[in-house]
C-alpha cells in the first residue's frame, strides 16, 4: 500500500521534475516493482556469471558473480543485490567475495530511467547503476550471444550511479560518466554531485535520453548532462538501443577492503522506464527562426514552433556542421552556434519536426549572419584574494555593442557543487552568475561606453568552502589578451598535444617546477626539471590531464590531452 501511494505520488510530481529535461517521457513502458518477496523475478533479469577471459573482472576487482538465491533476491519490497565475503569456487577459480551482476532483458532507446535505491558505503565496495549498448560483444551477457557484434567502448556505457571509486571526494558523492570511443576508462565526460546518507536513505537515481542528450538527475534535480557538439560513432554511441545493469563490485580501483568485511546490500525499491508510445502523423506548424546576438565567435537562432506532442526537434546545419536541439512546442528555443571565426559570412540552414520524424512543411529557413571582428580579453590565473586555486581559472571579457560578457571558467578539478558570484569592485555588488555548462560561469554587464575601465572579480563557492579570484580590470571596447599570472603563454611550448607517448617541454629558465595531475585531481608527477625537458606518458591512460609550469616567469596551466 506505501509503495502504490508513493508511486501516485511521483507521477503526479512527473512533470514538474521532467521540466529540467530537454524531452519529456511520460509512458511507463517496462519496470520490476520488486512487491512479491522471493527469487528474482527471471522474466525481467539475468544474472550475469561468465568470468572474462583471463578468469578475472575488469578493473582488478576481486569477486565472483553468482546465481545464487542469496546474492539477489526480493525481500521487503526491494531487489537485495549482496555482496559477502565466503569462499566460492566458479568456472575453475576460487574467489573470495561473491556478489551479483543483473541485466535487464528489456533493451530500449530514449527514455527515462529511474532507479529508486539504498547504496552501500563500506570501504571497498562498488555499487552501480549503469547501461551497456545491446550490441556489446561481452560473452556471457544476456544478449551477447544473439546481438554483441560491437566491441567496448563502441557500443557505448552509460554510467547512471557509481559510489566508491573516487576516493578525492566526499564519501557521499556520487558520479555519472559516459564512455565512447572519444573518451572512456577515465572519462573527461562526467558529472558528480553529493546526496544525504546514501546507506540509510532512498534516493532516485535517474537517466532522461533524448536524441539530443542525455541528462543525469539525482532524486529529480538535473546535475550533469552530456551534449556533444558534433554527435558521431566516437562522440554519440547512444543511437541504439541499451539494457540495465546493477551490481556490486568488490576492491580494486574501488580501494581495500575493510578486512572486517562481512556483507552488504544495495536496496532497490523500484526501476521503470518511461517513453512516449502515442503514435502522431502532425508535422510542427507556425515555424519560425529569427537571429539574435551575434558576437565575433558565435551566432544566436530564436527558434519557435507549434506541435500537438509538444516536443520538437531543431537541425541546424552550416560549413558541413550540424547541431541538433530539442524544442518545447510554443516555447522561443535559443540556439547559440560557438566556435566561429571573426569577421566571417555563415548562412545556416534549419529545419524542424517533432520525434516521431514529422518535418514542418516550411522547412527549411536560411538565415544569414555575418560575425564582427572580436573585441576581448582573455587570461589565466591562478591568484586568489580569498582562498586558493590549484589549477587556477580562465577568464574572458567581451565587448558586444554597449555590453560586456564576463566568462570564468575554475580549472580545479576537486571542487563540488561549484556555483559563481560576479564582484564589483567599487562600488561592491555581488550578483550570481550563470551556468554555461561545466564549471562554465558568465554574466554580461550592459550600458557601458568603450573606454570605460571596469573592475570585477568571481567567488566560486562550492562544498565545504570558497576560493576568490583577484580583481581584474577591463578597458570596455578593447581587444588585447590578458598575461597569464607572469605573461608564459607566448614562451613556452608542449608538444605534441594531444600526446600518444612523449610530450616535449621548452621552457623559459634553467630550473622549472613541475607538476602533472589527473582530471579529479590525483597528483601523477612532481620535480624540477630544465628548460628542455621530456615526460614519458606512454604508461599513462587516455584522458585529461593538467600540467603546472612555475619558474621565475610566474605559473602557467596546460591542458594535455592523453590519446
């Protein structure tokens, strides 16, 4: 009886939490509610066994997956997923731990997925919730046999929740991550956020796929969501269909095991998958693109159309680029094209239709824009008047007409939750800026004349503290570039970048202080070396890495991407 209330309860909260999405899903189409307590319910789930070759799991982990009742089961209204400390013996080999490892055996594409769970926190251990292509050519899944033509990561990972294995951050922090071609093992394409006592209390962990994105939320609110500009086989695996994963790993990149370790329990309430189902033949009508602001390096489109499912989709297609973004019917949609070249003639064409492929008949609009020269300023930093900084932050002043947009961007790498406040320095205001995306914040300050010398500065506050940027003045109207903390960028050189083994430094001074860590943070390498000076990356994984230079010049931050 609880359980039915509380699912009344969510669905008349669906569109209010929906609203942060780009698509909204309001068909249930499949779930396991977990309400009759004994076996696992085999029409819905597969546990997953086949040990792979070399007779261990990836990532070091030290357990066996078993099909034994007390591994999985439904007790209380929940999935018990347990992990135990026992010896078992399996396709030859004997482990330590056992846990379970279950897929799905619905597979689906777009939709929205909600996991309602409790998640273990003892040391070592590794929960997860996450998605695997239908075509992965993983022996021993479920649908491996009849459909695994697609090696890792080309089938494509969605990792919905995972705990346990980022041991920089709080403990309880977790962290939803994407693995494609383009990047995966430590994905530059993730986003973390903190929840409340994750071990004693519910939350709902969820996955809104659209063709257009896919957005991660936690207990309803949007924290990280993956877009790539240009969607490929690399970039954009997520165009068919995946299945359900969930699991308890044990140690390896999870860390030591407490040896104290007896079991524990991942606690799963509910899991249900929401699409659209009603069928529709109506094209959008009322289609009309318009532009907006036009900077030197990018071009806004004011999108509008009607449409009796409500959601849209807009083509963008210029120089051999597409864009693609989701609309809401009658709703003006911005589209902000980036990455253009100053003083420069586009023309674009755009197109709308609804999900169901239906295209408006005054499809399409050309629109033609011309970029203006580029007037700004750019920097990096790693000053603090409050605080510190790790890494330190970028910065970029734009002048557009009579206005200026401020971007900051914070480059550390172990801060969460990170929200932005604009400084004015005289007289001192204080105005919170907007999320671009990342740790991407801007603010645009209007009715300035050119000449007018500005003066600002950022408060990145985020979980467990603050860090304050020096105050940086601007002349409005100006193009220049802003020196790093000594003015290094133009004197030293990293190459080749990316870097598949070696990457070559040619530094300013004799003695240079150097350090190399990874994307959260982790400290990879530390010394002194010389002007000329090689580091050997070759053993490194693929990913994001950030290098520190300090010499007698000042500080200077590289972003070094490892193929």
């Amino acid at each position: 009886m609880e359980k039915k209330l509380l699912f009344i309860l969510f669905l008349m909260q669906l569109q209010c939490s929906f609203a942060q999405v780009d698509v909204v899903y309001s068909n249930l189409v499949w779930s396991d509610e977990f309400n009759t307590a004994g076996p696992l319910n085999t029409g819905n789930w597969f546990q997953q066994t086949q040990l792979p070759a070399g007779g261990s799991w990836f990532n070091s982990e030290v357990q066996h997956y078993t099909n034994q009742a007390s591994n999985a089961f439904v007790d209380g209204g929940n999935l018990n997923i347990v992990a135990k400390k026992e010896d078992y013996t399996d396709q030859g080999i004997t482990k330590n731990y056992t846990s379970a490892r279950l897929n799905s055996k619905f597979a689906f594409k777009y939709g929205r997925v909600d996991v309602r769970a409790k998640i273990p926190m003892e040391a070592g251990t590794w929960p997860a919730i996450w998605m695997l292509g239908k075509n992965v050519n993983e022996p021993g899944g479920f649908f491996s046999s009849n459909f695994g033509t697609t090696d890792w990561p080309a089938c494509g990972e969605t990792d919905i929740m995972e705990h346990g294995i980022f041991q920089s951050q709080p403990a309880n922090y977790i962290q939803s991550t994407l693995h494609t071609p383009s990047s995966h093992g430590n994905s530059f394409n993730n986003g973390g956020t903190i929840a409340s006592d994750l071990a004693n209390s519910y939350h709902v962990y969820s996955l809104n796929w659209s063709p257009f994105q896919m957005s991660f939320l936690l207990d309803g609110v949007v924290f990280y969501t993956y877009n790539p500009a240009i969607k490929n086989a690399d970039t954009w695996p997520f165009d068919k269909e995946q299945f359900i994963l969930l699991n308890i790993a044990m140690g390896g990149i999870a860390g030591a095991i407490d040896p104290n370790f007896t079991q524990t329990s991942m606690l799963i309430d509910y899991v249900r998958v929401y699409q659209n189902t009603l069928g529709d033949t109506v094209g959008p009508t009322q289609f009309t693109a318009s532009l907006g602001t036009v900077t030197g390096t990018t071009v806004e489109l004011l999108l509008n159309a009607i449409d009796n499912s409500g959601a849209l989709a807009y083509t963008v297609t210029y120089n051999g680029v597409t864009y693609t973004s989701a609309g809401t019917s009658g709703v003006q949609k911005s589209i902000v094209i980036p990455n253009l070249t100053p003083n420069t003639s586009y023309q674009f064409t755009i197109t709308a239709a609804d999900l169901s492929g239906n295209a408006a008949l005054n499809n399409p609009i050309i629109l033609n824009a011309n970029t203006p020269a580029s007037i700004q300023c750019t920097g990096t930093s790693t000053l603090a008047q409050q605080g510190n900084f790790s890494l330190g932050y970028n910065y970029t002043f734009q002048t557009i007409g009579t206005d200026v947009k401020i971007t900051f961007e914070l480059l550390d790498t172990n801060r969460v939750g990170v929200v932005a406040y604009l400084w004015k320095q005289n007289p001192f205001s204080e105005a919170q800026m907007t999320n671009v995306s990342g740790n991407i914040f801007t603010k645009t300050i209007s009715g300035l004349s050119n000449g007018t010398v500005i003066t600002y500065a950022v408060k990145f506050a985020y979980s467990g503290g603050l860090s304050a940027t020096n105050y940086i003045s601007y002349t409005v109207g100006t193009n220049c570039s802003f020196s790093s903390d000594q003015n290094l960028v133009a004197s030293q050189y990293f190459y080749p970048n990316p870097v598949d083994s070696i990457l070559n430094l040619q530094l300013t001074d004799d003695q240079n202080h150097v350090t190399l860590t990874d994307i959260v943070g982790k400290l990879v390498m530390e010394g002194t070396v010389p002007a000329a000076y090689s580091i050997d990356m070759s053993a490194n994984e693929a990913g994001i890495y950030f290098l520190k230079v300090t010499n007698s010049k000042g500080s200077q931050i590289v972003k070094i991407v490892k193929n």
